[in-house]
C-alpha cells in the first residue's frame, strides 16, 4: 500500500490530508500499525483493531453483517473500511466523531466492541511494556505517565493515514486514457454511473481526483424503513436531550433502533433523520455485504434498491424522510449489471492482492 | 417594553438563574400569568402544488416534498399549537389534486388552519376547496393573537368571468409567470370590509397576525409577487402595535417592514423560484424566465425547499425555516430595530455572496 508520507498519492487520489499536530514519521506509522493490531486492547485479549479493520478484507471485516466485538457481541453496524478514510471529513457511519485521531478512542471502550471500561488498561501496557515505553520514547519523547491516549490515537492515525488505495482499472481508463482497462460493459456501466444511474452526485467524481464520496449524510431508505412506526417516540428522546452527546456511541451500536436514526442521533436535525455517510466505493468489490447496516448482500443488491427508489423490495412503501435524490431510475437488468461491472473496476491491485493471498491460506 | 409582555420564556429564563438581581421582581413575573398571552409556536406548510399526472399518478418530487414536511412536523418537540397550510395545495385546483393534498395533510395532529392559494382556485372559483376546508376568509383569537386569513389572490371580474372560454384555460393563464394574459392579485372590496369590521372588535394593542397566499406587498408584478390593493389592507393594519404578514407563493425566504408591519414569507414545499430580476442591485441582462426551477444543486429534489415553524414571541414572528441541504435560517423581530432581521446573516460581513453563473 501507499505510503502517503513518501511517494505522491496514488492514480486517481489527492494527497492525504495530515493535521498539523500529528506529522506523519516513519517511526510513528510502525507504532501505529504494531498498537492497531494489538489484541491486549480489549477486556478478553482477543480483539484488536484488525479483528473488524483486517487488511486482507480491504480493511473491513467481510462477509459480516454487522461487527464482532468481545465475546463474539455484535453491534448494529456494518465494519466500514480504513481504506482511504483520511479523505473522510468525519467518521463512523454517522459522522458522530470529527477525526481519525478522536474516533480510535471509542472501539475500546464499546461494550460492544472491546469493551475496556476505560482507557486506562491501554496506557498501563503502553507504559509499561519497554517495546512500547521505547517507541513511544522516540516517537514523542515521553515515557511514564506522560503517555496518554492523545499519543496512543495519534499514532494509530498516523498509521490509518497510509491506508489509501487507488491505481484501480477505472483510475488507468478515466485519468490516464488507457482504454484498455476497462472492459465495454464496464465503460457502459460508468456511462450510467454519472447519467442515469445518478450515482455521481453522492460517489463524487473530479476531473483529476475520485474519492467516490461526498462525505455527507443521505436518507436512501434503508434501516429506517424498518422502523418507521418508532420514529416518533425515538425521535422525541434524541430531541429531548434523553440521550447525551456522550452515550450515543453505546446507544447506537447496542440499540439497533437507535441505529437506525443515523446522522439525526449526533445532530438531531430532522433532515438527518435515517441518513448515514456516503461509503467510498473503491474496493467495494471487496466488502460485501452492503449498506450501514449490511443488509444488502450483493453490489446487484445495492443497485436493484436504489433502481426502486429507496426500497429494497419494489412494492415496499418509501419513508417519509427519504432523501430528494433518491427516486425510481428505471434501469434495465442488463444496465443493471453494467452497473455493477463497473464497481467491480474500482478494486486496486495490491489490496486484491492481499486478498487472494490471505484466501490461498 | 412594557411589563405586561413579559412572557413565559422570560419567567423560565429568570426561574433557572440563581442570580435574581438580574431578572425582573417575582411580582412583575407573576404578572405573565394573569396575561392570557403565552408564548407559543405553529408551523407552516405552503405551496405543495401536488399535480395529477393521469389516473391516480401524480408527480412524485411534490409528493414527497409534502409527505416529508408532514412527517417532520409531527416530530416537533413540544407540538406546535397549530398548523397554517399556506395556499397551492394543488397545482390546476383539480378536485384529484385537492383530495391528494387533503389525504396527506389528515396525517397532521393538530389542526391545519387553510389559505386559498391560486392554483387551488381559478378552475371552479374556490367551490370544492371550501367543500373540504372551509371558508376562504376568516379570523379566530389564540392565547391573546388575533389571526386573520385572508384570500388574497382574487382578481378583477371582468378577467375572472368574462374573458376565458373554459375554466381550464382560466386556470392555466393564472398558473403562468410572466404571462400577459394575466392578471394582478386582490383582496377586493367586499374581503376588505370584512376586515375593517373584524378588525373594528379588536384592541389595537393585541398582535395581530395575517395569512395570505400573495404578499400584502408590491414586489413583482410579472410573477404576481404582487397584491394589488396592497395598500388598502396595509392601511386597515396600520393602527395595531404589533401586526406580522406572513405569506406563502413566492417560494423563497423574504422579509421586510413597512411601517408597523412585519412582512415574512415563507418556502415552498414543491420547488424554489429564484429571486426575480428586479431583487438584482446591478443591472442584468437575463433571458426571460424559461426554466422553472433554479436550485443549488439540481441532483436534491429538497434542495431550496423546506417548511417553518413559527415562534410567536410577545406579538412578534421568529420564523425558524427548516431547509434542506442548507444551512437552518431563523428571521426573527428585532425589537430594537423593530424590522425582522436574519439572527445570522444580517450582518453584511456574514453574508454569502451570490455565485457567478457563466
């Protein structure tokens, strides 16, 4: 993979934004590969990062429907990629945290997830273990107490930032001329992609750069469809400040109702209600099952819902907080399949790679 | 500000702070209570324009744009008293269109509160719109606020009953922006009279709060932003303190003060037109309007539309726009410059710049 630090982006990406507080080194980036893979982390020893983050599952946790935590508990979310999440603006699927760094805090202390009831296990080990007391000794200068989770997030960011994919079929065809990169029906399938299809205006795509997101928040009707009789009185708890900024994390991951509000949960506007971030779609060949709450199991799937509007089944009814972008499209079974060739061109190299590796094992 | 506005928000204001040097004497507080005015806010829903495409099919983008503004405002937390649905339920006044509109606006738990809106009735004169909602003017008092809704969107009658072959075309000619067949807005004689009566039973210091479906103000004449005996009904508002105007059609944000008069539109359900070409401080060479839409992003069917809830502090509107895909916007009485003014981009400096179109 990329390192984002030394060479240029990869075809088809930007650089990678780096927050000025946390200077990516070389140092910093090993540490933390070597913290996000380390299973200490978690109440039972056994969940690290990597267990829903695997590198030869680009990253996610396919083929699960929502993640594993501790104790094999699940929560209500489907595992989204680290791939090409420093172009996230925010993170999780409801945005409810602001950044790479302040998102590593909350898996740790998920009941759900790693289930730590507080951080303080993590800087024991750091501290205390002289492989980390080393490293973090030359990676910030600080030893002791003075290791605090603010340098353990920093870290794992670091190393999350090097985590970009790109050099896809598409990016040779699209931004190099190379024709033949994709195959016709996969060109056709672009073709519907930016017109009929309407894919184009949340999967953005620039004249020099494709990060196939918006990075915003759409209602495309699924998961609230399932709970719409509940809206209200779930709606009213969030509106009343029931639900503190502070639990929303263990809410939404235990409560699968709760879930379901996405975006409205963090910001309790009712344009947001039921809407969740726009998922990059490179490597998405790689990531089944889909959706926030992976509960569509084929790209063919994905496409048929939005094909009908925002339902998954045709005749379902829409929900009332439907997106204004989503309506029927009226694609035909072979565009349909264009379609989801094309997103099969979206897959980079190295990352199928690693994929078919890890299958051969 | 007098002692007897003293409002339900100030007393809660005053019942949570500690420091009670600071807040007013319990005595004047205990005032708010012997009021009968009490804070309270309503919502407000306009111009759905839901249109019967054949059959029982209508266009989906106004469906969903109604459907939604009703679902969210049952949401509100604490429920709006009231709801005002401010004209152009219908797009050609069919009784399709009206009874689609109807079926969806009985989704609502409070009561909905109708004004006339043209496309409602230039087919049958308003017949089957009054059927399902009732009178086309009338007034009612609640917690101490007279409202008045007014059907501000009649016309001359020699163009209402003599000039067109069929009701339909009627309809169309009135449905047109910048059409030369047209003709401007009125309230009328007969409405007017009303009003001066109803208005003649009311104490000139209560709020006084008027729906209608055109501004009762001149703005553009060619999109009928337009009423043409302004004037007339501005002069009947005129010796009441407090007197706010909120209207619907123009399906855009605009607000305004003339004299004692509080001016506030409200957005549209449907679609957004854009500002018309005389809002422009530099001159403009525009083709005439031959796209009916203008949004942001053309992707977004919400883009540019939205619903309000309506706060009504102490006689005055605080209008709360729900918009999506944009910024919330609230316009809101300020008493010290007594003119509505926006609580965020009032300030020259907060605004933002129109784009440049090539």
């Amino acid at each position: 993979m990329t390192m984002a630090h030394s060479e240029g982006p990869p075809l088809g990406l930007p650089p990678a934004p780096v927050p000025v507080d946390n200077p990516q080194t070389a140092a910093k980036i090993e540490l933390g590969n070597k913290l996000f893979n380390d299973k200490r982390f978690s109440s039972t020893g056994e969940v690290s990062c990597a267990n829903c983050h695997a590198v030869e599952k680009a990253f996610t946790d396919s083929p699960l429907v929502v993640s594993e935590g501790i104790n094999k508990l699940t929560g209500t979310r489907n595992a989204p990629t680290v791939l090409n999440a420093v172009y996230m603006k925010t993170m999780f699927w409801d945005g409810r945290s602001p950044s790479l760094e302040d998102q590593a805090l909350h898996p740790f202390v998920n009941p759900v997830e790693m289930g730590l009831k507080d951080h303080e296990p993590i800087l024991a080990i750091v501290r205390s273990d002289p492989e980390y007391a080393k490293a973090f000794q030359s990676v910030f200068g600080k030893s002791g107490n003075a290791i605090t989770m603010k340098e353990v997030t920093q870290a794992i960011a670091a190393f999350e930032r090097t985590k970009v994919a790109a050099n896809t079929p598409f990016d040779r065809w699209y931004f190099k001329g190379d024709e033949s990169a994709l195959t016709d029906a996969q060109k056709r399938g672009f073709e519907i992609f930016v017109n009929q299809g309407r894919c184009v205006s949340c999967h953005v795509v620039e004249q020099t750069q494709a990060l196939f997101t918006d990075s915003k928040f759409h209602n495309v009707g699924v998961g609230i469809n399932a709970i719409q009789k509940d809206v209200p009185a779930l709606a009213k708890e969030y509106i009343r400040a029931q639900v503190a900024a502070t639990e929303v994390d263990q809410k939404v991951l235990s409560d699968k109702k709760s879930s379901e509000l996405g975006r409205f949960a963090v910001t309790r506007y009712f344009d947001e209600l039921g809407a969740f971030k726009t998922p990059t779609l490179r490597n998405i060949a790689l990531t089944a099952p889909y959706m926030h709450d992976g509960s569509l199991k084929t790209l063919r799937d994905v496409v048929v819902h939005y094909n009908n509007g925002g339902v998954t089944v045709a005749e379902d009814p829409v929900n009332d907080f439907l997106s204004g972008g989503i309506r029927p499209l009226a694609l035909t079974d072979k565009e349909i399949d264009d379609l989801v060739a094309f997103m099969e061109a979206l897959t980079s190299p190295e990352v199928a790679q690693l994929a078919k590796e890890a299958e051969k094992k | 500000m007098s002692d007897h506005r003293i409002n339900r928000r100030d007393f809660l204001k005053c019942a949570g702070a500690l420091a009670a040097a600071s807040c007013l004497p319990v005595s004047t507080v205990e005032l708010a209570f012997a009021d009968p005015r009490e804070n309270f806010t309503f919502a407000y829903i306009s111009d759905a324009h839901l249109q019967l495409i054949s059959g029982t099919k209508f266009v989906r983008n106004w469906d969903r744009g109604l459907i939604r503004a009703v679902a969210e405002t049952n949401l509100l937390d604490p429920k709006p008293d009231f709801v005002v649905f401010g004209g152009d339920l219908a797009q050609l006044a069919l009784k399709e269109e009206l009874d689609h509109g109807a079926e969806m606006l009985s989704k609502l738990q409070v009561k909905v509160h109708h004004v006339m809106g043209e496309h409602d009735y230039y087919l049958d004169l308003g017949e089957y719109w009054s059927k399902l909602f009732g009178p086309q003017y009338y007034s009612w008092d609640h917690k101490g606020v007279h409202f008045v809704v007014l059907n501000s969107i009649l016309t001359y009658d020699d163009w209402t009953f003599n000039r067109w072959p069929t009701a339909k075309q009627r309809m169309l000619e009135m449905a047109g922006l910048d059409n030369p067949n047209g003709s401007p807005f009125m309230v009328g004689e007969k409405q007017r009279e009303w009003l001066r009566q109803d208005l003649s039973k009311v104490k000139k210091d209560t709020p006084l709060v008027v729906f209608s479906h055109s501004p009762i103000q001149k703005i553009y004449k060619g999109w009928n932003f337009w009423t043409e005996d302004a004037e007339e009904v501005q002069a009947l508002l005129k010796p009441f303190s407090d007197v706010t105007v909120i209207y619907g059609h123009v399906h855009q944000i605009q607000y305004n003060q003339i004299g004692n008069i509080s001016f506030h539109a409200v957005m549209a359900t449907a679609w957004p037109w854009p500002y018309p070409q005389t809002y422009a401080q530099a001159e403009q060479y525009l083709p005439k309007l031959t796209v009916p839409m203008n949004r942001a992003n053309p992707f977004f069917e919400r883009d540019a539309t939205g619903w309000q809830m309506i706060d009504i502090d102490s006689g005055r509107a605080a209008m709360n726009y729900n918009l999506y895909n944009n910024a919330r916007r609230t316009v809101a009485f300020n008493p010290k410059t007594r003119q509505p003014e926006d609580k965020v981009f009032q300030d020259p400096e907060r605004r933002i710049p129109p784009q440049t179109h090539f």
